[in-house]
C-alpha cells in the first residue's frame, strides 16, 4: 500500500494563508520544547556565469513521532535580470511516526509567508503597540509578504517602499492599493526612514542600507536580508544605538554578516543580545521595555518555521481536498 503525497504549489499558498494564524502557529511552535532543529546545512558554490557565488540551504526540522520535514533552498543572487526569485526551493513533508512522504511544497511562497509572519511575530514583542508608519527596503518577494505581516500584528496607516529600480517599488504599491493603508514608493531612504516607526529590510545589498544616525528613539528595525557572514543591512552604529533581538541564536550567531560582523570588531557581544524569539515566546525574556528603546530584530532564517509552516498549509490543503 502505497501512502498519496499531496503536491502543494505556490499558488495554494498565496491564495489560503492568514497571517494572524501562521503566526499564532510559529508562536506555538517557537513555544514548543519538543522540536529539534539541527543547524541547517549552508554550501555556498561558484556561479561561474554570473560570477558571484550561489547558495544551497538544507534546513531539517523534526516534531518527534508527530512530523518532520527539510527545506531544499538554492540562493543565486542576479536572479532579478531573468525575472526569477533569488531563492528557489522545495521543502518535503514527511510523517513522523512511519517516514512516508505526506507532501511536497514549493518553497517560495512557504518561505516568504513563514518568514515574513517570523518578522511579525518578533514585531509582536519589539515595536510600540502604536506603531502606524513603516518603511520597507526591498522590492523582491518578501516585501509585500513583509508589509502585510507587519500591518497584521499593528496599526499600520503609512507604508513607503524603496528598491533600486523605482519602477518596481512603485509596483508594490499598486498591488496594495486595495489595502487599508497608502503605500508610496519613495526614492531616497534618507528623506524617510527617521520618520517611520518600523523599518523592515529585506534585501541583497552586501553594504549597509540602514544607518544609526538616521534611526530615531522609539522605531523598530526588522533585518531580513543580508544572508552571508560578510554582507549587512544595518552599519555599527545602528547596532550600537539598538536592543538586539535575534530569531535564534542557532543561526544569528553565525551566519549573518549583520550580527557576526560587529562580534568579532567586538561593538557587539553575545551577552548584549537580548533574546531570541525562543525566549520571547516562552517569556523568559522580555522584549521592548520602554517607548523610547530602538529595538533591532535579526532574522536568517530557522527550519522550526518552515516545519510550522508547512504543518499549517498541509492541513489547510488536505481540509480543502475533503
């Protein structure tokens, strides 16, 4: 007796999640101490054509006798020119109990939805509950995934995107005309980004975007991007000036050029993190604790949210299908 394997696209995906419940799920999840993530495989290897490295994340996760799954990730930076996501992937869902695969999801959208309701969940514990301006860097396809996260868990009345190509930030805010916020594409990140109460940032720029003396007392800084021990999105002093909230230890310590950078200039050190999203969805740490702190949460990325994810979308399809 051979057991289905549902084949779960994109497109199901985009057209059935809810970001109040993916993030109620991570929350859960993140809360749950039976989950076992080892330290997800990262083979960068030469591109020859585009003459920059690509990448292959292999990110396994397993709920003992319940479920367990592996994302299967390539990164290729210059994607863009031909009209295709940097990252690429498929993630396997099997049974925990007896190891049959229960389903294959296309990873794109599963990525960009749990890593976007990661975000807002952190947000969740790190921005001021009043929080109605957002600014984000980035126009690839996380950033409309981001914008209606962030807007999920506070009262956002004002987005502003920035991307290299204006044209492309200006098409992010015709797609979310309908929204209850206005969106408006803006030019220099200068001229804003002081302004807003969360900056979220999801990019591949090696070179910081984000700079201390532009944040104000009080914001939220979301970093996304930056997947690579030697880029950033954020300079020293945006460190400097911030409570620094990882998504987890596991991962933030070590392959992000946003926190392992600062480490080892020693601007930063472990004992100053303040808490991973481990610790803040158990309580065990506390997240923003005043109104004037800028807090800075640091995400790259952990199976725990893929498994979750890919738990919630499972169901979902298998209750359509019946």
């Amino acid at each position: 007796m051979t057991t289905e394997i549902s084949y779960i696209p994109d497109c199901f995906i985009d057209e059935n999640y809810n970001f109040k419940s993916l993030i109620a799920v991570l929350k859960e999840a993140f809360s749950n101490p039976s989950i076992q993530v080892p330290m997800r495989h990262h083979h960068d290897f030469t591109n020859p054509k585009e003459n920059i490295d690509s990448t292959l994340l292999l990110m396994p996760a397993f709920n003992p006798g319940k479920e367990l799954g592996v994302k299967i990730a390539t990164v290729s930076p210059n994607n863009g020119k031909y009209d295709l996501p940097a990252i690429q992937g498929m993630y396997v869902y099997i049974d925990g109990h007896k190891g049959s695969i229960k389903a294959i999801l296309e990873a794109k959208s599963l990525t960009a939805k749990r890593t976007a309701a990661a975000s807002a969940l952190a947000s969740s514990f790190l921005s001021r509950t009043d929080a109605s301006s957002m600014l984000m860097l980035g126009t690839g396809a996380l950033s409309i995934n981001l914008i209606k996260a962030h807007s999920s868990v506070r009262p956002i009345k004002k987005v502003y995107v920035w991307g290299r190509n204006f044209e492309k930030a200006q098409k992010i805010c015709n797609t979310l005309i309908d929204e209850a916020f206005a969106c408006e594409a803006i030019k220099n990140i200068e001229d804003i980004i002081s302004e807003v109460d969360i900056v979220s940032s999801a990019t591949l720029s090696p070179v910081p975007l984000v700079y201390g003396k532009w944040l104000k007392k009080g914001q939220h800084v979301d970093l996304v991007g930056a997947y690579k021990k030697d880029t950033r999105e954020a300079d020293d002093e945006a460190i400097k000036r911030s409570s620094v909230f990882l998504d987890t230890y596991q991962g933030g310590l070590k392959e992000s050029g946003d926190i392992v950078i600062p480490l080892a200039k020693g601007i930063l050190s472990k004992g100053d993190i303040k808490a991973d999203l481990f610790e803040l969805c158990n309580k065990t740490k506390a997240g923003r604790v005043a109104n004037n702190e800028i807090t800075l949460f640091k995400s790259v990325g952990h199976a725990l949210e893929d498994l979750a994810a890919a738990s919630y979308f499972y169901e979902l399809y298998r209750n359509q299908e019946h």
